[in-house]
C-alpha cells in the first residue's frame, strides 16, 4: 500500500501514515485483548467460582450468586465511563488508555490470589464483589477510547475497518481465555480446576497488563483530539451535565441499539458455555474447547464485516444484525440443545453471524454519532450503561429464565425481541458512514446528524 493513507481523514488534519496507523490499530487492539481476557475468564469459571465462594448447596443458586457479582461490574461500568470519559476528553485517550489496563489486570490478578469461602467465610465474596468492581470501572473507560483513538486516525472511508479489530480482539480475547480454561480443564481435571486450578488464568492477567501499558504509554496523542484540543483552548471543557443536555437523544437512541449488541455478546460469549454446561450437561472440556473455535470464528468475522459495513453503510448494517439475531436466536439455541459436539458449535456459530455484525457496527458508531470534544464522555457513557443493564445482566435473566419458566428457549426469545427492539433503534439513527468527525456541540434540538 502507499505510504501513506490514501484518503482524508475524518477531520480537518493531515492523512494519517499507514505505518502510524497499523501501529495504532494493533496498540489499541493489544490492550484491548489484555483487557477482555481478564473480564472472560471470570465468565468462564463461573461454575468453579460459585464452588469457591458461596456456600454449598444448590447450583442454581451458586450460579446466580456468581453471575450476580458478574452483573455487579457491569453496573459500575457506566460511572467508570463517565469518570474515564471525561478525563479521556481532557487530557487525552492515550493517557487514559494506559491506565485502565494498569487497573484491570491488577484487579484480575487479585481474584486469583482471594481467600475462598471455605476460608474466611463471607467474606471471601466481599472481595471478589470489590475486585469485580475495579474490573467493572476499568472496562467502563477502555473499549469506547480504544474505538474513539482509532477512528480518529483513520481515514473517513475506512473507519469501519479499523474499528473492526477491536470487535476482533475482544473476541479474540474470549478465545484465549476459554482456550486457556479448556487447556487447564483438560489437563488437570475437573477436581483440580475446581480446588485451586482456576486461579491460574486470573494470574496470567500480571504480565499481559504490563506489557499492554508499556506498549499503549508509547503512543502519540489522536491528531483530530489534538486538533479538538487546541480549538478549545481557553474555553471550559463541556462538562458532564452540558453533554447530557446535548447529546441525550442520539445517547438514548444509540443506546437502545446497543442493547443488543451488549445481550447478544454475552448470550454468545459467556451464557452458552453455562446453558451447554447445566442445561444440556455437556462435559466442561466439550463446551470451552467448543466454545474456542466458536469465538475464534467470530474474531475472524469481524474485520470481513468492517469492511462490509464501511461498503452498505451502518442503518444497513444495523438492520442486517438485528433481522439475523431475531431470526437466529431460537434455531441456536435449539440446534445447541442437540449436545453433541457439533450441535454445540453449530448453535454457537448461528449466535456469531449476528452478534459480530452487531459488535462490528457498534464499534464505529460509538465514535461517528458523537462530536470531538465530548466523544469520549458520550461513548463511554452510552455504551457501559446498556452493556450494564443488557450484557452484565444477560447470564443471570438467562438461569433465572429457565429456572422460572422450565423451558430452556427462554434467553432465545428474550434475545429475539431486544433484537425487535434494536431494530427501531436502527430506523431512528441517520446515517454516519463517511460523515466528518470534527463537529462540535450543537444544541439541544439539533439533528443528530448535525452533530455527528
């Protein structure tokens, strides 16, 4: 390719050099699976968490236990994307990039050094709820910046495609931690997995979190927030309240989209492997090693989709995902609930198709709807509270489903009509694909467009 980006960027600054690009594409990605992998793995060992720190007894109640804290991060995502945000929006998304990381992985690491229950009683819970709450405020300020630091190098026509890779390398990240749990299942038994094996990927997080830092704290500053930056220059930074007041309606409708892509991410990422374990009882290494090349397939999916998106355009792109995921969501389920292997990964893959589509669109709007000076706090923002109220929530309304209602299609048909609802999201967002990313805070009442 040439040596530089053929096409201009979306903003006024110079066209980005390709070396530069590649190089900020594969930071933003490195860090972001550094981040994923460490929120998996809990997901993953959710049954061998519920064993080591909540009391005997029922397994269902265990589960909901474990998937309560599991929820538990995801509601103080959105106050660590408000706090994040607005901190990425004034100093700068590398800064703020490179401290999220720091904070995940030691949070990871320390759950897997945490007394169990059998220990020091309840308060081995305690402190898995406050190192999953660190979990969650660091996850709140990563995936928006890391999205928002790409695009903002990226040239107009291309955005999708870059954007793609952070799809790709959280599910990327998923892949390797349910590799790595399967590994670990497979080669020390379930007994040993569950006694004190399941430490051993949440220490994995220390190295990974120190190489991410040293490799994001050695990037340059996004040229168009430099450029947002310097416009603003002796003028007060729009404050939490004034974005609200701004930018609510494009904050609202994005977000009702969102709430697929948040449901069908973790139904596909992290729910499954519980519904293959406890519903169809398949065995452990069954499941994750299937769960692996179903994740593995969908990160290989995503930069294929970016550069379709970037192609059709994202209301199109939108729709397609939502249309799939209704229309999928109970012939998976239904097709996984064969317990075979290959049922397992057939059902797993239906999930993919739609929820990569849904990721990979996700990716770039949460840059594109919003404008330069406010993008961070906007995204993070949006973004976290549907992850909290859809994605965290998803694996306990999926047991809780089943349990109340005994049929096991439950989560499908709830997936099915969020996608419902996600597709009248898509209808009410205009356009963004190509559109300049340098516009400022409008008012109130302006088209979304004119913001975006």
């Amino acid at each position: 390719m040439n040596p530089a980006v053929p096409s201009t960027p979306g903003s006024a600054t110079a066209p980005v050099p390709q070396s530069v690009l590649r190089k900020v594409t594969g930071a933003a990605a490195a860090g972001t699976v550094v981040e994923w992998f460490d929120f998996a793995v809990y997901g993953f060992l959710a049954t061998q968490l519920a064993h080591a720190f909540f009391p005997a007894g029922d397994d269902v109640v265990g589960l909901l236990q474990t998937f309560a804290v599991f929820a538990v991060a995801f509601a103080l995502r959105p106050i660590g994307g408000a706090v994040f945000g607005v901190l990425g929006d004034r100093i700068g998304r590398k800064r703020v990039l490179a401290l999220t990381v720091l904070l995940m992985s030691g949070a990871t690491m320390a759950i897997g050094l945490l007394p169990t229950f059998g220990a020091v009683g309840v308060l081995a819970p305690l402190l898995l709820t406050l190192a999953r709450s660190v979990q969650g405020l660091s996850a709140g300020g990563e995936y928006a910046g890391a999205v928002a630091y790409v695009i903002e190098h990226a040239p107009a026509d291309q955005r999708s495609r870059y954007s793609s890779w952070m799809p790709a390398a959280t599910f990327g990240s998923f892949s390797g931690a349910a590799l790595l749990c399967w590994g670990l299942t497979a080669g020390l038994g379930t007994a040993a997995m569950n006694e004190w094996g399941w430490r051993i990927p949440f220490l994995v997080a220390a190295p990974l979190g120190v190489v991410a830092f040293y490799i994001r704290r050695r990037l340059d500053e996004s040229p168009v927030f430099q450029e947002a930056l310097e416009a603003q220059r002796g003028k007060e930074h729009a404050p939490l309240r004034r974005t609200f007041a701004l930018q609510w309606r494009p904050m609202l409708i994005l977000g009702g989209y969102i709430a697929l892509t948040a449901l069908s991410f973790y139904t596909f990422s992290t729910y499954m492997t519980t519904f293959l374990r406890e519903v169809v009882k398949m065995p452990a290494d069954l499941v994750l090693f299937s769960n692996v090349i179903a994740l593995a397939f969908a990160a290989a999916l995503a930069p294929v989709l970016g550069r379709v998106c970037d192609r059709i355009g994202r209301k199109p792109t939108m729709v397609a995902s939502s249309l799939l995921l209704g229309a999928l969501a109970v012939p998976a389920y239904l097709l996984a609930s064969g317990g075979s292997f290959g049922a397992a990964l057939g059902g797993q893959a239906l999930l993919a198709v739609g929820a990569v589509t849904a990721n990979v669109v996700t990716a770039v709007l949460v840059s594109e709807v919003f404008p330069t000076e406010v993008r961070y706090t906007a995204s993070a923002i949006t973004y976290n509270v549907s992850y909290a109220v859809f994605g965290g929530t998803a694996p306990f309304v999926a047991t809780w489903l089943i349990a109340a209602t005994g049929n096991p299609m439950a989560p499908a048909i709830y997936l099915t009509a969020i996608a419902a609802g996600a597709l009248i999201a898509a209808w009410l967002l205009p356009e963004t694909a190509h559109r300049p990313l340098d516009g400022r805070v409008t008012a109130p009442h302006a088209p979304v467009h004119d913001r975006a």
